[in-house]
C-alpha cells in the first residue's frame, strides 16, 4: 500500500488509550493512512509489560504485542495533570479529527474530557470510546478486561464447556480484537458522517455489548425454554451430534459441522466406514434420531470410528466426502499454516536485534490498495518532539517541557 492509495492520509487521530481493544480501532487507522498519535504516561501503556503472562521475554525493543496493537503509530508521553501538558493535549485535538479514548467515564468526566464537553469546542470530531460495560447503568463505572466483562459476563465461560466441568482457559486479546473492530466500523462510519456535513458524533461500544451481540442467536434462543435444552450442556445430549470436535487414533481432534443432519448423515456414515447405518430409521432422519433420544448412540458411533485412523487419512476421507471439517490445531502450527500466509495473515518482522519474528496482520485485505506496511510500534515518547514542533513548540520550550517531567522521551541510556 503506497502513500498514494492510503484512503485515510490526512486524517488524524489522537489515541487517548491503553491495553487492546482501543488501540485495535487505533492500528487499523493506522494501517490505512491516517497520522494516529498516541498518548502515554511516562510510564507507558501496561500492554508494554505483558510479556511474561504471555511466555515471551520482557523487551521494549522486541515487543511482538505491542506491534500488534500499535504498529504504524507515532507516540508522545505527556503528563496530562500538568497544565501545560493538558495544554499540548488541547492543540492535537485543535486538527484532529477523531478521538479514540478507552478510559472509564468518571476519569473522562474529571479530567473534562468527556464527549459533552469537548464536542462544544470540536464539534465535527469524531469521538469513540469503548468500556467493559457501556456507559450507562449500575457497572459502568467497573473496570472491565475481555477475560471479565467478555468471556464471563457475555457467556462464553458458563455456555461454552461440557457440563459438569470447569469453564475453559481463556487468553488475552481475544474479545479486544473483536470489539476494537467494531469501534473501527463506527468510526470510519461516524468519519464519513463528518466529512459529509460537517457534524461530529460519539461511537461507544464495549466488551460486554460485543459478547452479547456475538452470542445473540443463542441468547435470542434462550426464550424457547420448553424446546431447548439449557446450556451448559453435554456434547453427548446436542440437538446435532454431528457437531462435535472429534479424538483420532493419534490423540487430535477434529472439528466437524454438519448444521443440517439430514443432508450430511449418509455421507457422513459413508466415510466413517458405517456403510451398514445408511438410512438407519433409528437415527435419520433428524426427527427419528430427537423423537427416539438416540444422539447420544450416534455420537459414540462417530468417536469410535474417528478413533481409528490418524489425522492424516481423516484429513483425505473427509476432504473427498466433501465433509466441513478442520483439525484443533496449536498456536506453533498455525505460525506455519500455508493457508494462512498465501492470505496475508502473517509479516515476517526483523527488530534491531537481528531477530526475525512473524507477527499477525488485522484481518481486512485490499485488493486493489495492497497490504498497508507495518512498521514496529513507538517506544514510549519517541516521537515527542517532532510532534511537538509539528505544533508550533521551539525547542527551548521543549526540552524545559522535558526538564519539568511534563515530557517524557524513552532513550536506551534510560532503558
């Protein structure tokens, strides 16, 4: 993606956030041209110290998150309590034109930040914020993480493990990504809005909303209680046992889905090697298989034949019986996936270090525009000062600013 085919250069961005979900919406501008300036304390945003929990060495020059959520960004650390930080802040937003912001709605409203007040001052900006809750109701003054207001409160954790067990290891990242897409879309909506008529907007999501919309067929369904059976569930009471991640003789699994049972059960008998149960009234079609509460027979006959070949040839069966399946795979063999990296999903980065390492692109391709670059994400403050003349500082002003701790400029010899 070359500098003539970025749809949002001239567009700027003032990121007023930290963790992932924000910052996500921030990246994905910043793949496709805007000037995205993100705002730090001296310390930094704690997404710069999340290595460990994730098994990776802590290094501010090899940060393989931090370039997921903040490559193609510029950075300056200011102190915001300080009034003449605070006046830095207020000459970014002078030619800004959105506002992204995932701070908790009291800190916005004493700090005066928040969307009624800066709207009088910035009324074509776009302002986007995004919460654990939503900012209205009796939580939303709660700090919320993916793993809480996500996983937890929007029902993947009671609803998605078989019944009887504990709720399922969760990973960071996974609900940010999700919800800092949709920020993404509102924004760019909101953006095209302002362009158009000259009027700002607010676009809030948060993780909760997303998880519920996420979870909204199931949800929708909950109200059927005399119909469906209550999750959690056992996989071996499903309404569909071909839905089911299977083991196999080499101790994998395999997912398969057959949303309607009928078009798929003889096929699916047929590559299991149970020829004998083509067109078996007890279990097809779907309505003899309910009516005489037999899934779970069906379920065990399907475990049983899985088991009994190695991945490699239920790859070659399924694939010829034309059968929706894939293999559970690891995060190390997904690093390695051709699918993967014949689709862009992947970069191959070379830090400073001499280290190579492959890091994940945002999930939206261009065909005609390309693959935007992606350049490693800011150190805390590193670009300050140019930011800082971009507004109009010289530099005595600036390095008093540095003086009085109002700046913040990360340097290895402070490393």
């Amino acid at each position: 993606m070359d500098e003539m085919n970025k749809p949002l250069k001239g567009v700027k961005v003032v990121e007023l956030a930290n963790f992932i979900a924000a910052a996500t919406a921030g990246r994905f501008m910043a793949d496709l041209g805007a000037d995205v300036i993100k705002i730090e304390s001296s310390k930094g945003d704690p997404l710069r110290y999340t290595a460990p929990s994730e098994g990776r060495p802590l290094d501010m020059y090899e940060n393989t998150t931090w370039e997921l959520e903040n490559a193609n960004k510029r950075c300056i650390s200011i102190n915001m309590k300080d009034p003449a930080g605070k006046e830095v802040f207020y000459k970014l937003m002078d030619d800004a034109d959105v506002l992204i912001t995932n701070w908790r709605v009291q800190a916005l409203e004493r700090a005066n930040l928040d969307y009624e007040t800066l709207k009088k001052k910035y009324p074509k900006l776009v302002y986007a914020i995004c919460t654990g809750y939503g900012e209205m109701g009796p939580d939303k003054d709660l700090p919320g993480f993916d793993f809480t207001a996500y996983f937890a409160r929007g029902g993947y954790l009671d609803s998605l493990r078989q019944k009887g067990t504990i709720p399922m290891n969760v990973v960071p990242g996974i609900g940010d990504h999700n919800v800092g897409m949709n920020l993404a879309a509102g924004i760019l909506a909101a953006l095209y809005k302002a362009k158009t008529t000259g009027k700002g907007e607010k676009v809030s999501t948060s993780l909760f909303q997303s998880a519920v919309f996420n979870m909204g067929m199931m949800v929708q369904a909950a109200q059927y209680k005399e119909i469906g059976k209550p999750y959690p569930i056992s996989v071996r009471e499903s309404a569909n046992p071909f839905n089911a991640a299977w083991r196999t003789k080499d101790d994998r699994f395999i997912q398969t889905c057959m949303p309607d049972y009928n078009t798929y059960y003889n096929r699916f008998m047929t590559a299991l090697g149970r020829e004998d149960l083509v067109d078996e009234e007890k279990y097809y079609p779907v309505q003899n298989l309910q009516r005489n509460g037999l899934g779970h027979e069906v379920y065990d006959i399907c475990m049983k034949a899985m088991g009994e070949q190695d991945v490699p040839k239920w790859r070659e069966v399924l694939t010829e019986a034309d059968i929706p399946f894939s293999v559970a795979q690891s995060w190390e063999e997904i690093l390695e996936d051709e699918q993967a990296w014949a689709n862009d999903c992947f970069y191959r980065m070379k830090y400073e270090n001499g280290n190579e390492r492959t890091l994940v692109r945002p999930p939206v391709n261009f065909h005609e525009m390309g693959s935007a670059p992606y350049n490693r994400g800011p150190l805390i403050g590193e670009h300050g000062h140019e930011i800082l003349e971009e507004l109009g500082y010289s530099e005595e002003a600036i390095a008093e600013m540095e003086k009085n701790n109002t700046l913040f400029v990360w340097r290895k010899n402070k490393a």
